[in-house]
C-alpha cells in the first residue's frame, strides 16, 4: 500500500497542474480572430462542433460522440516533439501508461495491458492495423507520425462498432490530405546514440474530384547502452554485459504509404516495418543480461522483434437519395513476425519463431437519415464485415554460441500451426436526436468467429449512451459498453513449450460506465472535461508461471474491476498553448491479475502531463515556439516473481515499488524560415534515472537524456 507521503505527493502534483491551468487562463487574452483545424486555434463554437467520424461511423461533432474522445491535431503533434506513436498517446491521452515488454514497444489503456499492444484496436483512415494471428498492433516507428492531420481516440470499450481487438480503446489515425500539403517536405533528423531519421510528404488536389498524398519515414537508432554488472544481473549464470535501450537497428523502420480520393473513392495503400532490441534476453528464463554483438544475424536482424505490415483498401460511397449512402469497402492485409530471442546468454543459444500471415475481408455498411417530425431526428447505421486471415508459414530455427544450428523441437520445424479462420460480423446504430438537447445512442454488433480449431466462439457486443446538451457552454455523457477480444491465434496454436497455448481459450471481455461531463469557460479559450468509469474486465488470459509438462501455460481465469477519474484541459491565447491530462484509477477487486491493494502491478494510480507551447516574440515572428513537457509518473508495485534469480542466487520480491518520478522534455520549433523550419528536441532533460515494468520480471531502466535536431524544406 502507498505511504500516507506518497499520495499526498501524487495530489498535490495533480492540483498544482490543474491550478497552473486555471489561474493562467484568468490572465488570458481574447483572440477568436482565427478558425483552424488546430484544437488550439479554435475558439468555442469551433471546437464543440469540432467534426469527427470515429465514435459512430458517421462524421459528427465532438460534442455528440457517445463516447469520451480525446483529439491530437497536427499542431499538437509537431510542437510536441513525440518520436512515435507510443510516446504521443502516453503524452495527451488520459488512462494511458507505459509498460515494458521484453521485445516490443508498449502500453496500456486503463491498467489492462498484455505482452503485445493487444488491446487497443489501431486504424489507419478506417483500416485495422491489428495482426489477426497476433492482434498486435504496435505504437512504435513503423506508424510515421508526419503523414497525420488528427488522431483520434475512443476511450473505452468499442466493440459495438468495431468487433475484435476493440477491447479497452481505438484509435483512429486520419492521414492529411494532398490539399493539406499542396506540395511537398522533406525533413532530415539526427541525434545522439545514432538516430537518423527521414521523412518525404507529398501531395496535390488536382481538381474538385482528385486528391493524392504519399508519405515515406525511415528510422533507426542504436540504441543507449547501459552497463550492468554480474551483482545486478537477473541470471544463474551472472555476467557483466549491457543492456539496449530503445534500439531500433539491424534493418532500418520504414512507413511508406499513399492515399488517393475522389468524391465517391478512396484508395489506402502502405508498407511499414519497426525492428525493436530487446534490452534483456526475451526467450527461457527472460531478463537475463547478454551482448548483442554475441549473436549472428538472421533475416537480417539481430535479437529483438520485427513486425511487417502491408495494406490495400479500397472504399466507394454511393448516394441512393432520399437520405440513404451506401458504402462499400474491400481490404487486404498482410503481416510477418520476425523474432530472434536469446534464449541463454550462458551458452549464447537463441531461437527465431517467425510466421507470416495474410487477410482479407469487406465491409458493407448503409447509412439512413431520418426526420420524424416532432419525435425526434436522426442517423441509422447497419452493416456487415466479412475478415479471412490464413497463417500460410512459420518456422523455428534455433542456434547455439550465437550461430544457427538447425530447427527447435516443434512440429515439422514451424512454431505455429498452418491455418485460417474467419468471422462474420453485422452491426446496427441508432443515433437519434430527441430534441436540441437529448441525443440517445444505441449501437450493438454481433460477431461469429470460425476458428481452426475447438468451438467457434461468438459475441453479442452492446452500447448505449445518453447525451445532454443544455446550453452551448455545458454538455454530459453517460454510456455504458461491453466489448471483447478474441484469444490470439497465438496463444492457441504455437508449440514453444514455454508459450504454450490452449485452443479452447476464451474471449477476454471488458464492460464499462462512463459518466463525461464536459464545459467551457473563460471568453471562449478553455474547456475542462472529467471522465469517470468504472471498468469490470473478465475472463483475462493470464500466462500460469507455475504449469509444467503439457499443461497450457495460457488459461482464462483472471479479472479486474476498478474505477478512474480522467481529467483533459485545454487552454490558449495568441502566445501561450496548455494542455494538462491528470488521471487517478484505482483497483477494487481482482482475481489471477497483478494487483496489490488498490494498484494494479506495473500501472500507477496517480499519472499527470502539463504540456506548455509558448512563444514570447509573438508580435515579431508567430512561427516561433519552445515547448515544455512535464510528466509526473506516480509510485508503482511492480513485483519480481518466484522462479528469478539475482547474481546467481534465487530471488523474489512481491513487494517491490518503483518510485515516483517526474520527466521534462524541452524543446524549440521556427517555422516558414525562407521554406526552411528547424526543430531541436531534448527528451529527459535532468538525464533523471528512472525504471518500468510491465509483462517483464523486474522493471527496466528507460531512457535517459536524449537529443534530436532536424531540419525540413517545404516546396
């Protein structure tokens, strides 16, 4: 349990950044001369009728989403200075942590996270990113950030609309326009611990029916290196060596894509691929300490996890008339995981499990508008989705003193069964304006899963929201939502004995409350919204350290309940930009889930974000900003299990506590320089010592000071 201090400190924090907010915007200047796409540029009546079409597959604004919806613009993104995906979401979206996995960048939504970026459904323009036989989807480089005009997130369950991997949020990635760019850039980017970076954005509207983007994004890094030495080692076999922090080497992260739309046709396309090193080993006994440059590479990489992805959509939107709009849209995906796991650094064995997938599918959905007089007006929303995904190869090969040796003890050498499976899915919304104040939300879809193997699973996936508008200044939400997430293919049918799965795994459920009052204040330049949930997570896959022989090491027996209260303020004048994200959540009862009194394993309570972007020469040069991050991560369990060693000798911990601590990242941004804009970027400016964990046996030490300098040209 947490001192008496320690919260106190937590609450203070959170107050003193929400009291930052306030009294700044009491000092602040009217200025709603300008309209844009940036949240920070809109004045009141712009924001609330601010446009977005994730929340109900329909384009409406902010204010009538069923659900809590955070927004990143462009704007935001830029003069943040996020790196990735992951550190952006874990920057501006309240219930979001981060957590260490052993091989792959990560994060959590409200404390539900798993080995993989699992449980949060990723789009691109509407297309799923999610693997099917791995349902990851990760926050790393291989999702370039240069190419988007929003982001945005629905927090909470989402299955109703999406089905599968929709378990705990979505977030939906809407890419610029060629209008948006009307020609070019190309940015150059290096920094310490041998970052390089580059990023091409390209696009045109050529007519009223013809609009073209393309982006391409390269990045890799060395990584920091961290000496550790053999008295720190978790090992039985304890050796001095180092760990890598945030690598992404052996071959380079690429995103490279384009979109084409018409008024009636759109056309996706994109290849990406992010290659992240593993800071301990990752196979065996895990969290070892071993030397990269130990171990040959195969594939083209070295120990670590990649992840290849490949998309085509195509979509054409019909009008029928009398209110009705047809929307037909086609998609084919494909995904490979390549894995190299040291397994022993003591004899430098290894093993590389990799499979390949591909899938394809249709979504047909037909919108209604309807008016019923003086009952009321609105939206009908019904559809079908049809998704195929087929595993067409795997393989095993495995090496000792740091060479290939030949192929693990699996079935004819592939580490995850040949095979396919379908889902059939139909869904149907109600969006229904009972008068100028009340809008009742109904959605519900059922999804039937043909599995390779054991019973076919199916889900009933329900959502209702009430939403209240009394004046222009004020509105609330109260919805309640169930979603799930099918056991990955994965964990059914690979043959690692340390990873062994059962195909009669069931779905992992999650339902949730949410009540979202939402008001705006202070000569139209603030607005301030609570989110309060209560989230009740069932039948969780826990991974059972304890099974021997031919027991499943993944069984369905863990829950969760637990409650939050999510905080987002945003605030500008001409010169000064604030954004401040405070959450509190908490647990209160769970089962076979990492929890210790009130905090979930690895999951703070208390997590808070002040984000300041100002420019003090405003009346001389507007393209002039420094930015300020400020996160506060608060104190957190996180437990070394039975079954670990430390400097060779057998060692637990179940109460161990990673302190609190507090981040600063700076950095400055001059655009519209004669074409040209430089940005200098400084991450964990105080070089602060701080750790983290997560599906890993102890928590790992994160970044330190990191720098990165670039400089782009517009045409």
């Amino acid at each position: 349990m947490k001192t008496p201090s320690t919260l106190l400190k937590g609450l203070i924090t959170s107050l003193v950044m929400c009291l930052f907010v306030f009294f700044n915007t009491l000092n602040a200047q009217q200025d709603t001369s300008k309209k844009s796409n940036d949240l920070y540029d809109m004045d009141l009546e712009t924001l609330m009728n601010f446009k977005v079409i994730s929340a109900s597959q329909i384009e409406e604004p902010i204010k009538e989403t069923p659900v809590p919806v955070t927004i990143i613009t462009d704007e935001m993104i830029v003069k943040s200075g996020a790196k990735n995906l992951r550190d952006l979401l874990i920057l501006y979206v309240p219930g979001i942590t981060l957590v260490q996995d052993h091989n792959e960048m990560n994060f959590a939504m409200r404390g539900v996270y798993a080995s993989s970026q699992q449980k949060i459904l990723i789009l691109l323009d509407g297309h799923r990113l999610n693997s099917r036989s791995y349902s990851e989807s990760n926050p790393d480089y291989s999702i370039s950030l240069e190419k988007i005009k929003q982001i945005e997130v629905l927090r909470g369950p989402a299955s109703s609309l999406y089905g599968n991997v929709a378990l705990t949020a979505v977030v939906n990635i809407i890419t610029k326009s060629g209008e948006d760019v009307s020609g070019g850039s190309v940015q150059v980017s290096a920094g310490n611990y041998g970052q390089q970076k580059i990023a091409v954005l390209i696009g045109q509207k050529f007519n009223e029916n013809s609009d073209f983007l393309f982006w391409s994004n390269y990045y890799r890094a060395d990584g920091q290196k961290i000496a550790i030495d053999a008295a720190n080692d978790y090992s039985a076999h304890p050796k001095d060596g180092y760990a890598i922090i945030d690598g992404v080497k052996d071959l380079p992260s690429y995103d490279v894509g384009f979109k084409y739309n018409t008024k009636k046709f759109s056309l996706l396309g994109f290849t990406s691929y992010c290659k992240y090193v593993e800071p301990y080993t990752a196979g065996g006994a895990t969290g070892e300490v071993y030397n990269y440059d130990e171990y040959r590479t195969l594939l083209g990489i070295g120990p670590g996890l990649g992840s290849k992805k490949a998309g085509l959509d195509a979509k054409y939107n019909i009008d029928l008339g009398t209110g009705y709009n047809l929307s037909i849209n086609g998609y084919g995906d494909y995904n490979g995981v390549e894995v190299l796991l040291v397994s022993n650094p003591f004899t430098k064995s290894f093993g590389a499990p990799s499979w390949k997938e591909i899938s394809f599918g249709e979504i047909v959905q037909l919108n209604k508008k309807y008016d019923l007089g003086i009952i009321g007006k609105g939206n009908f929303l019904i559809g079908n989705n049809i998704d195929y995904m087929n595993v067409f190869d795997s393989y095993y090969p495995v090496g000792t003193n740091g060479e290939l040796s030949g192929f693990g003890d699996s079935t004819k050498g592939r580490v995850l069964e040949i095979g396919s499976e379908i889902i059939y899915s139909g869904f149907v919304q109600i969006k229904h304006n009972i008068n100028d104040k009340w809008i009742l939300n109904l959605g519900g879809r059922f999804d039937e899963k043909d599995r390779h193997k054991g019973d076919n699973i199916n889900n009933f996936s329900p959502r209702v929201a009430l939403i209240f508008l009394p004046t222009n200044t004020f509105n609330v939400k109260l919805s309640y939502a169930n979603s799930f997430v099918d056991a990955p293919y994965w964990y059914r049918y690979n043959s690692l004995a340390s990873y062994k799965g059962s195909s009669n795994l069931l779905p992992e459920k999650l339902s949730s409350i949410q009540l979202t009052p939402t008001v705006f204040l202070y000569n139209k330049k603030m607005s301030y919204s609570l989110n309060c949930f209560y989230n009740n997570l069932t039948n969780f896959i826990y991974r059972d350290l304890a099974a021997v022989g031919d027991a499943p090491r993944y069984k369905n027996a863990g829950n969760l309940k637990s409650y939050g209260i999510e905080n987002e303020i945003l605030f500008a004048n001409k010169f000064l930009k604030v954004t401040g994200v405070v959450t509190y959540q908490s647990a209160l009862e769970a089962k076979d889930y990492g929890v210790k009194d009130d905090q979930i394993n690895n999951i703070p309570n208390f997590t808070g974000n002040l984000i300041l972007d100002v420019n003090p020469l405003y009346s001389l040069y507007k393209d002039l900003w420094f930015n300020i991050s400020y996160r506060y991560v608060g104190e957190q369990i996180s437990p070394i299990p039975a079954g670990s060693f430390l400097n060779g000798i057998a060692y637990e911990n179940a109460g161990n506590t990673v302190s609190a601590v507090s981040l600063i990242n700076t950095g400055i941004r001059v655009e519209n320089l004669y074409k040209f804009t430089i940005d200098a970027r400084v991450y964990n400016v105080l070089d602060t010592k701080y750790f983290q964990g997560g599906s890993t046996r102890f928590p790992y030490q994160q970044a330190g000071r990191w720098y990165l300098f670039t400089l782009g040209y517009k045409f």
